[in-house]
C-alpha cells in the first residue's frame, strides 16, 4: 500500500508524481498497473495520495492534511473536487484542489483538508478520494456514484458522449483548456486510505520543581523531557506539562547541572521535586549529544 520509493519523491515506476514522505500512494491495486496513459474512450485513471498525516491527534480536535491528485494522462486538475471519509464512510470534508501543481511536479495537485479528529480514541482508517468525474458529458450522463463504485471494465465504453478521442487527446495533452472547470474527458475515482490516530487529552498536571541541590535555590531554564511533552523551568524553577495518565519517564537537565531521571506513574495532577547536582566536570553537551 505504500511505495517503496515514497521518501525519494521521485516519480514511482507508473509515472506517476509523489512528493516527499507521501503515504498510502496507490492504495487501490488495481490501478497500480504502470499504464500511464488510458486508451482513449476510456475514463482516465487518477491517483490519489495522502501525506503530512500527524502522528496523533486528541480527541475532537483539528488536524490536517494534504491530499494529492494525479491524472496518468497529466491532466489539468486544478479546481477539481475532492473528499474524505471517514471509517463509517460519512463524508468529513471536501476541498478543491489548488490552482497550482505541487512545486517540481507536472501533474500533481492538492488540497489541504482540515478535518476534525472523532470524540473516542482510537486508531481509525479514513479516506480521500477523488470522485469520478462525467467529463464533457452532459450532466447525469454517467452515473456518478455506481460508475464511481464498480470501476467495471464494462462502463468504459459508457458514456458515448465524450468519446471523441481525438478530442480527449487534446484536452490531456494541452491541459489548459480544461483548467477550472476539469478535464473534458472523464476520469475514474482515485482514492487513498490513511490513519488516524486519537488520544485522549492529557489529562493530568504534571508539575516539575528544580532547585540546586546545594543552597536550594530555584534552577531557571532547566528542560524538562517526558517525551513526547516538553518544557522548560521558568525563574521559581518551576515547569509544567499536561500529561496523559499512565507511565511515564521524565528528564530534567539544567545547565551545567547533572541530568536527572525519575520513572513513575500519573494518575492525577503530581508533582516532582528534583534537586540538581552541580556538575563541573561535563557540560550539559557533553551529555545531551
Ligand atoms: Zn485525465
């Protein structure tokens, strides 16, 4: 389901344009067939690829991502519809794909898709898709959603309508003269899985005090690590961090100072008290690099 060659962002063996770190490129296999170009009459092929997907997002909050959309004839796809559903296949949102091609790419476009994470945590499997379009063809010629469906070899020689392939041809090749207002000739739904994973919002105060072993005064700018949450001690020496319930393993370094680590278990606003050893034999670098 991922390319190989995903984090080269070079063109994949079909030819087809994948930026950097794109996943979930070709999700559908039976189009993963290394055609680049569809026999005229036919519905183009299109792509569909998902990348700058967040590794977590907490429950009912924002997230975005960025959705891509190839024709394998490099058509002209600004403007052009897309959406995504989620795991009950209720459609999240819908963008229109930017006027521009992604830079160094001749047929890639894309649109950014805000959409909001469910109120349950879980590991969810949503799509962006790119309907079938009906081309040049009267409107309801094709049916959008059964042909979007069945991508039947049988539906091809379906809408008549568009079928002067030498007018398609021109449309792919120019492109121009099909932007805004889509390609002439109609295309097969692309669409691509991703993953979306909830958590809970953290739900506990996690409060570090770091003071000077020796005199107990207050350590400013110590960093606090309880990965993946951060923070740094502000002039009482002290920092704190929203954390979810559960283990956790915390660092706290402060210049010139040995690093400290305490393991332990969150299950409610907590604070920890870490007294600082001077340390003048290793800089704070020495350890951290
Ligand atoms: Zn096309």
């Amino acid at each position: 389901m991922v390319h190989e060659d995903e984090a080269s962002g070079a063109a994949d063996a079909s030819g087809i344009e994948v930026p950097p770190g794109a996943r979930n490129a070709g999700a559908d296999p039976t189009l993963d067939d290394g055609e680049s170009r569809a026999p005229a009459g036919e519905r183009h092929v299109t792509r569909v690829v998902v990348w700058d997907t967040p590794a977590a997002v907490e429950c009912g909050q924002r997230f975005a991502v960025k959705v891509g959309v190839t024709c394998a004839s490099r058509c002209t796809l600004a403007g052009r519809q897309l959406e995504v559903r989620d795991h009950a296949d209720e459609r999240r949102a819908t963008a229109a794909l930017d006027e521009q091609r992604w830079p160094g790419t001749d047929a890639l476009y894309h649109a950014e898709v805000t959409l909001v994470a469910p109120d349950a945590e879980g590991l969810y499997t949503w799509e962006a898709a790119a309907p079938a379009s009906a081309g040049a063809a009267p409107a309801g010629a094709a049916g959008r959603g059964d042909a979007a469906e069945s991508g039947d070899p049988a539906e091809s020689g379906d809408p008549a309508e568009s079928g002067d392939p030498a007018e398609s041809e021109d449309a792919a090749a120019s492109g121009d003269a099909a932007a805004t207002k889509g390609p002439a000739v109609p295309h097969a739904r692309g669409s691509a899985r991703f993953g979306v994973r909830v958590v809970s919002a953290p739900a506990c105060l996690l409060t570090v005090v770091a003071t000077h072993a020796e005199g107990g005064n207050p350590v400013e700018g110590a960093r606090v690590v309880a990965h993946p949450y951060r923070a740094v001690t502000d002039e009482r020496g002290v920092a704190e961090m929203r954390v979810p319930a559960g283990e956790y393993r915390l660092f706290v370094s402060g210049k010139g100072c040995v690093p400290v680590r305490f393991d332990g278990k969150v299950t409610a606003d907590t604070t920890v008290r870490a007294e600082l050893t001077q340390d003048r034999e290793l800089s704070d670098a020495d350890i951290w690099s």
